[in-house]
C-alpha cells in the first residue's frame, strides 16, 4: 500500500519532465523524487529544481465494506536567485512557474489513483529567500483510491 505514494511519485517526476521536455514551461525544469530534497540545493544552474517527495498515506473506512486510500506528495519548486537579481521580478516569475507545474498535474490520475486536490502552501517562502536568497514553492498533492 505505502509503495503506491511512491508510484504517485514517480509518476509526477515522469510528468513534469515530459511536459519540460516539450517546453511545456515558461523556464527550464529538472524534477526528481528525493527523500532529502535540500542535498541538491547545492548544485547550482539555470534550471528550476523541482523535488517530488512522498508525504503521507491514509487509510479509513468508505463504506462497511470498502476502504479509502489517501496520498499527499509534495512538490517543491526551488532556485537561487543571483545577487544582482530584482527579487520581485523573480519571485513572481518562479510563482507563475509554480502555477503551471500546478496546472500540469491537476486533474491527472497518478499509480491509478484519482487526483483530489492541489494546494499551493506557501506560494513562496519569505524566510528562505531572506536568509538564502532561495526561491521555495511547495504544491500539495493529494490522490485516492478505494
């Protein structure tokens, strides 16, 4: 049961890069499943990094005699801004970016779980682009399936 967040996971890194490929986005993105997503943050270069980690999986009681399987995945967008960078300008590009990723993935089922809903919390960190001049987006994902 676990492993299928881990499927749902796979499936959105497989889709973002798909749709990346195709310049299906307004900036270049590289998207991977990480367990610790801050070890690439060292890496530096014009792509957007976007780290798929699996969140959590919940089980509960649909009917007397069926089950309801709940994932969440979350989907962090991440990139440096230079120093010589107009932080609002490349804040509000890498929201923009964040929404598409977002669109992306809305309404398509992932492991052959159904899509239930994507939030965007925060649209971007202040602290982290305070203290490391670091964009970060995270999407919340969730999927079912009985």
């Amino acid at each position: 049961m676990a492993n299928k967040v881990f499927e749902i996971a796979d499936g959105i890194v497989d889709l973002i890069n798909n749709t990346a490929g195709s310049s299906g986005f307004s900036k270049p993105v590289n998207a991977t499943r990480d367990v610790l997503p801050s070890m690439r943050l060292s890496h530096t270069n014009d792509d957007v990094l976007v780290s798929v980690v699996p969140r959590s999986f919940e089980l509960s009681q649909a009917t007397r005699v069926s089950r309801l399987k709940r994932y969440s995945v979350d989907v962090g967008v991440m990139k440096r801004a230079q120093q010589q960078e107009d932080l609002n300008v490349f804040v509000e590009e890498l929201v923009d970016l964040t929404n598409e990723i977002r669109e992306t993935l809305s309404d398509e089922s992932m492991g052959g779980a159904t899509f239930i809903a994507a939030t965007i919390d925060p649209i971007y960190s202040a602290e982290h682009l305070k203290q490391q001049r670091l964009f970060l987006s995270i999407i919340r994902l969730e999927y079912g399936s009985l």
